[in-house]
C-alpha cells in the first residue's frame, strides 16, 4: 500500500485466499456463543489441521485457522496455519509460536463491537452470551497489543458473515487504531500486509511499479481512522489497474 502524497489513494487487498478449518465455524462468532471453557476444546484435532494444511498446500493455498484461545492457536500454528483469526485469548507463547512461524493476526475487532451494540439489546442474545460479546472485544485489543509486541503482523480482516454488514469492511481500519496501531500501521494491515498474508504481496498491496493497482480513491484525509467508519469515504475504485468505480 501506499498513500500518495495528495492523500488519495490507498492501495487496497481484500482477503479471500484460504481454506478455513474453524474454531468457530458459526456465526455469530464463538466468542459470543460459547460457555468458557469451550475455548479448551478444539474442534479440530493436530492431524486433522495438519491434513487440511497439506490438502490446501497441494492446490497452492495458505489455511487460515478461526482459534479463540487455549491450545487451538498454537495446534493451528504448528500444523502450518497462514493466520490465526480472532484469537481472542492469544497468550504471550502464542504469539512467540506465530512469529516464529510467520503468521499473521487477524484480530475482527468490528464483528465484537457489533456483537456488543446487540448484546446490549435486551434479549437479543442469551445471557450468558451478552456477557462474553462485550468482555471479547476488551479482551482482543490486549490480544493484540501482545500480537504487536511479539512482532506478529496484523492484517485486516472481518468476519462479517452478513450481507447487511458488507461494504463497511474499512471500518475495521478504525477498529485498528482504536486497538493501538497507527493509522499507518492499520493502513499496511489493510492493504500490504493483507496481500502477504494471501502470498500476493509481490503483485498487489503496494503502490508501486511492477505492482498490479487495486486501490481506492478517497477524498478525505485518511490518517484520520475515523474516515472508514463511512463506505461513502470512498470515491474511486480501481482493481487490477482497471476503473471499476467512477468518482461519485
Ligand atoms: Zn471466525
């Protein structure tokens, strides 16, 4: 990714690269919906990631693993998982296994904020859910605070599993600096760090010659996070150097 000097372009790679074996396969996401001590009880087991981590491997494909905590993360890690998602309840030896390996943190803070805006509807969720819906959000900023001083790269993801909440994907840039990144931190996850974690890193997330231009064209100033809460922040779209949006 690179901002240019005017401040309207933002290089731009969305996630769409993996195989998902999950530790919470439903939506909403398991760290809504599940008593506590779930988060010990992988759904998946070591040979079980580690087959799914050598299928999608022969069809050149990264696995990212949706693990909340406990030994999930590091089982995940160890099978050769590209990302873990969520990872609500990353623990300092967690987040060593993942930069040693390489992989990444897609933390989704949006989706817990979300779940936190329902919980607070009464009877929207089950009690016991309404608790953890807002004490997993507090919890994933330390997740990643402890991601960032393990030197675990984050990128940008969601977990919106609605249609209703797609198209407010950016959203989750805000989240980010909420989280403690910079807005140019959040901006790399969004975008460069985004296209490693898919293994396009050497065509797309940076604007920069030799690399393919999948961008988007803002007006306003986007060191202000605040800026990506509103879908209509965006003005042009382009992908693969093409126009696919003209200006509003
Ligand atoms: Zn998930």
């Amino acid at each position: 990714m690179w901002l240019t000097a005017s401040t309207r372009c933002v290089g731009w790679s969305g996630r769409s690269c993996a195989a998902a074996p999950t530790g919470s396969r439903s939506w909403p996401p398991a760290g809504s919906s599940r008593p506590a001590t779930a988060t010990s009880n992988p759904e998946f087991s070591a040979d079980e990631l580690g087959v799914a981590v050598t299928e999608a491997g022969r069809r050149g494909k990264p696995v990212m693993v949706h693990a909340l905590g406990g030994p999930a993360i590091g089982t995940a890690v160890a099978a050769g998982a590209r990302s873990i998602e969520h990872g609500i309840w990353l623990t300092e030896a967690d987040a060593a296994d993942m930069a040693a390996a390489g992989a990444f943190l897609v933390p989704t803070l949006g989706i817990y904020r979300h779940l936190a805006a329902q919980a607070a509807i009464p009877g929207s969720l089950p009690p016991a859910a309404t608790a953890r819906a807002i004490a997993a959000g507090q919890t994933l900023v330390e997740a990643v605070r402890i991601a960032r001083a393990a030197g675990v790269p984050i990128a940008l993801g969601t977990d919106f599993a609605h249609r209703d909440m797609h198209g407010r994907n950016l959203g989750e840039i805000t989240e980010l600096v909420g989280a403690g990144l910079s807005p140019v931190q959040a901006l790399l996850a969004a975008t460069a760090n985004g296209a490693d974690l898919c293994g396009v890193g050497d065509v797309t997330g940076r604007l920069t010659v030799g690399r393919r231009l999948d961008a988007i064209v803002l007006d306003v100033d986007p060191s202000d996070p605040e800026i990506f809460t509103d879908p209509d922040s965006v003005g042009e779209v382009f992908l693969r150097g093409l126009l696919v949006r003209p200006p509003p």
